[in-house]
C-alpha cells in the first residue's frame, strides 16, 4: 500500500523541515508570551545539570536482577533534560543554554550504546546479553529515538552549535551513521519486518525515528532513497498486522507508539516529497487507524484496557490532533484539543521524544482555540480484528474481550469485561506492573496481572489445581454473535477453548447492555470438572450482603446462582499500578451452584 505510493515521486527528496530552526526567529518569536515563559522556565530547571552516570554495571543489572527501571530511568532523564535545554534556547536564543545543551550532547554520543539493556539482542526473543556489543550497534526501540532526539537538537540548533565548534555537528552526525545509518541498511532486525512474521508498534516506532534522523540530515540522494525505500516496506508489514477497522491490539497506550508513529510517518513522507503519499490519508484504514483512539475512549482519564495497556492511558494533544486534521475528522480534533487543554502537563515534560515536543509547541495555539469541553459522541462498536465490543449509554460504559490470547502484550483475557459507570471505573482491568525481565520472557505468565484468574473470568479446578486460561492463538472465544439495537446490546460466545482442558465442553457467556437500565453476564457452564469460580474485580470497595453486591456508591451488583460469595483486598503497591489506581482493588471470587450464573449490574 505504502509502497506503491513511492511512484508518486518526482523530485529528489527534500530535508524535512517542518519547523523553524532556532536562528529562524520570525515563529519562535510569535509564540504566545505565556507559552514561551513556560519553555524557558522548564529549561531553568536544567541550567548547570549535572547528567546522571550510566556505569556499565547499571547496564549489566537488568541482565542480573531482571531490573530494567533504574538504567532506563537514568537515561530516559538525559534526554528529557536535553530537549527541555534545547527548545528554552530556541525561545531565548541568548546562549544561556548551550554548555548545558553542549554538556548533553557530549554524554549521550558517549555511551556506549543507545538500546536498553532490556532489548541488548540481535535475534527476536533471545536472551539479552549482559553488555553491549560497541563494533555492532543494536538499533531498538530508544536508540532509534536517541537518535531523533539529537537529530532534531542539532537541526534546531545548528547554527548556534556551529558557532561554538563545528565539531559538534560533525560528532553527531557521525554517532547517527555509524549507530544507525549503516546498521540500518546493512542489518535485518526483526522489527523491520520481512512479511510473514508478526510485527508490533516497534515496526513504526522505530521507522518514524529512523526518518527523522536521516532525513532532517543532508545526507547523500542515493542513502536517502535507500533509507525511505526501506522504511516503506516495513509501514507495509506494520499496516498488513492491522484490521481495515484500525483496532490496535495493544491498547490506548500503545496506539500513541502504534497508529501516531504511523501518521508521524506519512507526515514526513509527504514534507520530503511534496506530498507524493498524501493519498493515504484517505484510506478508510488510515481513518479507522485514526477514529481509534476516540472510540475506546470512556471518560476524562479512562479508556478502554486490556493486555498490558492502563485504563489510565494519557491525555491527548498535538498528535492526535494533526491526525484528525489530515484525516479530516473534527470529532477527534475536538477530542483532542479538549484533553490537551485539561491536561495536567500539556507541554509533555516527560515525553523524550523532542520532535513531539516541537508538535505541541507549534499547534498549541489551534488545540486552546478550540471548545475546551465540545460535545463528542462515543459510539457502540464492534472490532471484529481484535474482537472488542463497545456499547454505551448516559451512564454505563461496557467492554467485552472476544477475539484470543495471542494480541501483542497479551494478557489470558478471552472474556472478559470491563464496565465503567458515570465515567468511573466498576468492574476492572488491572493493567500491568513496571516491566521487568520476566515481563517479556517464558515466565511472563507466572505474573499475576497477566493471569485470567485476576480478570473478570472463571478459574476451573482439578482437585485443588486451579486451570486458568492459556496464551497462544488456539485459545480464544468460539461461537461469537453480537448485536446491535437502539434499545439493547448484546454478544455470546463460548470460552471453554480458551482453557487447555477438553472437561471443559463449554462455557458461554452471554452479556446484554439494556440501554438506560442495567446490563445483564448471564454464564453458562457444561463439563465434567466441578462448578467454576467467577472473579470479579473491583477498584471501590464491594460490600457483600447475601447475594447483593454494592460497589461503593456506583451501584449494586445482583447475583443469582451462586453456593459462596467471597471478598479479598489485593494491595498496589507497584509504581506503575498506582498510576491508574490510588489504592488497593478488591477481587470477589463467585462460586457457582451449578451450572448457570446470572449478575445484574445497576
């Protein structure tokens, strides 16, 4: 699809020059006052910065103790006080800022490696090794942005570097060809793609920095139209893992690393080819790609969670909003511009990536223009790719999981539900812990977040041995209807070939939302292990009386068909976790009489 878009070519590729670089002064200088206040005292905060050592036993702990946060937290702060450095300079422009901008630039070109050490391999899935290899550069996730953040400091900067050492570009660009330019061409890392393997966010991920590294570079025409031919290929393995509805497997979050990369990308290629791949833009897919984002969308904070994304899954801004605006959807526009203007931190100081930081500066000014609380209609939907239902009225939000557990960041989560009402959450999807080693390893499964006994699922027993469902493709959701009314909506399919035992003859589970009332999970259970028992998780507090369930003060939880009712606290203590939940969540175990369970949400 991409590729066949190169054709369009006509020119020699042009620099990408989306911005104005820091000696442009003319735009710098319109920004709004208040905006350009912020940026010089976001920069304030990092004059005489003392960057943080990265040891090469910091690099060899994730190999030891499976800790990959400590390492990752020092080096993601490098870049972020670099690009804070960088865009106050480019506001003042008086050259308060460049020893410390100098300072950054030096220690990053430094290290011996830009990947982390999570990802210190040359082979999918195998084991990391303990340091890195300097004579063969790994180009993974953050090394690929590493790269655009000093691709893109120096762009903005360059006179100004120049005027202090021509040195200083020249070490750059020297760090870019020998990390990332020749390893690029030369190398086949998995990401790339090769058209029968599965890709994931890293695909586009890292092709869009790739393109901003190389092509804000004055680099040779024929190294160019290698780099871009490349990068085509793999936006084609990228787009060949998606659905035409434009459903990202991986989540919210994922999405700003998934479908925003990929507008990222197209919005490079058409500046450097006089929009020879605007087109794309009108693909139903791109549309679908971009709607996303909006219709898993619950409330303020709250979307739409399962694998390893967070209901908690960041506010929208400068990219979300350009996307819309080339796709020509207003409600995403408006969506997005709302959130931006809510935002607790609009201006992004955690983001490292510093092309995005230059995306909101540059449409701050369009997004608070904007109604700050426009009226968007979330809609019912069905992602057939994935297997997501969505269904909504003026108080409840409803999920369902269908599709398997073989999605991208998989959690053994067939089945399950999650219900918000008057945009807070009531029955949960926990998310994820802080990655670690065994996030991403054969042990992934001994974790309890990704395990289905801690989704809204049944547990079967053996004896005492719990069977709980298991990852891979053949285990998934069978028999899926669904339907859609102006009155109610329904889906029913049969879980029993999401667990790795043939007792287990079926399972179905039926969900009706009745618009404006209730929603009724109706289970049915037929094999030869002894009755299932249900879990049901809970960020307020339930209270159990009898067969009546009432969660906080969001509502009351009718149960029929049940021999126990059990309640148990389940502590967050996890940094991660915390982002989406304050304080501990509760888990109701339902065991059930005998073969049919019937709840009754209010």
């Amino acid at each position: 699809m991409i590729t066949e878009l190169t054709k369009n070519i006509k020119k020699p590729l042009s620099c990408f020059q989306p911005y104005p670089q820091a000696s442009q002064r003319n735009q710098w200088e319109a920004l709004p006052e208040d905006l350009k206040e912020q940026l010089v005292k976001n920069g304030e905060a990092y004059l005489n910065f003392q960057y943080p050592s990265l040891t090469a036993v910091d690099f060899m702990e994730f190999n030891r103790t499976g800790n990959r946060s400590r390492y990752e937290d020092k080096q993601f702060l490098r870049r972020n006080a670099l690009d804070s450095l960088v865009l106050a300079e480019c506001v003042e422009h008086k050259g308060r800022f460049l020893d410390d901008i100098i300072n950054g630039l030096y220690v990053i070109c430094e290290e011996n490696a830009w990947q982390l050490p999570a990802h210190n391999s040359y082979i999918r899935d195998t084991p990391q090794f303990i340091l890195p290899d300097i004579t063969r550069p790994v180009i993974d996730l953050f090394a690929a942005e590493t790269a655009s953040v000093l691709s893109i400091a120096e762009y903005l900067l360059r006179q100004e570097l120049k005027e202090v050492s021509p040195f200083l570009s020249d070490m750059i660009n020297k760090n870019l060809e020998t990390r990332i330019f020749i390893p690029y061409l030369k190398e086949h890392f998995w990401w790339m793609g090769d058209g029968v393997s599965q890709m994931n966010n890293w695909t586009i991920w890292c092709t869009q920095n790739i393109l901003l590294s190389a092509f804000s570079r004055d680099l040779p025409e024929t190294q160019k139209e290698e780099i871009l031919n490349k990068a085509v290929k793999s936006m084609d393995y990228f787009l060949k893992e998606y659905g035409e509805d434009g459903c990202c497997d991986e989540g919210a979050q994922y999405f700003r690393h998934a479908g925003l990369c990929l507008f990222n990308c197209l919005f490079l290629l058409n500046e450097i080819t006089e929009d020879a791949f605007s087109s794309a833009y009108e693909w139903d897919k791109t549309k679908n790609i971009a709607s996303y984002i909006l219709n898993v969308h619950i409330s303020d904070i709250y979307y739409v969670n399962f694998a390893d994304c967070s209901p908690v899954a960041g506010r929208c801004g400068a990219r979300e909003f350009l996307f819309g605006k080339m796709t020509k959807n207003k409600e995403l526009m408006a969506f997005a511009a709302s959130d931006y203007q809510n935002s607790e931190d609009p201006l992004t100081l955690e983001e490292h990536n510093l092309f995005y930081r230059l995306q909101t500066i540059f449409t701050h000014e369009e997004m608070i223009s904007w109604e700050k609380t426009p009226d968007i209609t979330h809609k019912d939907i069905w992602y057939e790719s994935v297997g997501i239902f969505l269904s909504r009225d003026e108080h409840f939000s409803l999920a369902v999981k269908a599709g398997d557990n073989n999605d991208s960041h998989n959690h053994n989560d067939t089945g399950s539900i999650t219900i918000y009402k008057d945009g807070f959450p009531l029955l949960i999807d926990v998310g994820v812990e802080t990655y670690s080693k065994k996030t991403f390893s054969p042990d992934r499964y001994q974790i309890w977040t990704m395990q289905s006994c801690y989704h809204n699922l049944p547990t079967f027993f053996d004896g005492d041995k719990p069977i709980l469902q298991k990852d891979g493709e053949m285990y998934g959701a069978r028999e899926v209807s669904y339907q859609f009314a102006p009155t109610e909506n329904k889906i029913s399919m049969d879980l029993s070939s999401a667990y790795p035992d043939e007792r287990i003859r079926t399972y179905i589970r039926s969900t009706v939302h009745k618009k404006g009332k209730e929603i009724v999970i109706e289970d049915h259970y037929e094999g030869s292990l002894k009755s299932p028992v249900l879990s049901l998780m809970f960020y307020e507090e339930p209270t159990v009386t009898g067969d009546v369930i009432s969660i906080g003060n969001l509502g009351k939880l009718y149960v029929t068909g049940a021999s126990s009712i059990q309640k148990e606290r389940i502590p967050i203590t996890d940094q991660r976790l915390r982002t989406a939940w304050k304080h501990d969540i509760h888990r109701i175990l339902i065991t059930m009489d005998s073969q049919d369970l019937r709840l009754i949400i209010q």
